[in-house]
C-alpha cells in the first residue's frame, strides 16, 4: 500500500460507521461504471431478452449448484 493509500485509510477509520458503510459503497460501485453507457444499455437489452426467453419458456435455468460445477470443471 502507498504512503498516500495509507495516509487515506486512516483518515476513513475515523469516520463515523455510517460515513464509512457510504464510502465502502460509492468504492464499490466505482469498479462497476461502464466507460461507455451504450454498453450498459446493450446489456439491459440481453438480460431483459434472456428474461423474455425463459418466461416465455423457450430457454431453461440450471441451479446455482450446476452453473459452477461446470466452471470448476474447467
């Protein structure tokens, strides 16, 4: 961790809980920003359309449990 990564974490443990609980969630959600909202909005397109397909029963859902038994396959 650099002096000036350091220097900002100890000034964040002396927020108060709340102030902190805020600031781990704006951190958290700056890893999740999409340079370029058209990408955004082309995913919310797909996800609806998966949700349209599956309501509609054209495609099926596997459990949780089958989903990553098949990636630690891999």
């Amino acid at each position: 961790m650099t002096r000036s990564t350091q220097t900002i974490l100890e000034e964040a443990l002396r927020l108060n809980p709340v102030e902190r609980a805020e600031l781990i969630e704006e951190l958290f959600h700056s890893f999740d920003k999409s340079p370029d909202d058209r990408i955004d909005a082309c995913w919310g397109k797909e996800v609806e359309s998966r949700i349209d397909a599956y309501d509609a029963g054209h495609i099926k859902a596997d459990s949780a449990e089958a989903a990553f038994e098949r990636i630690n396959k891999r």
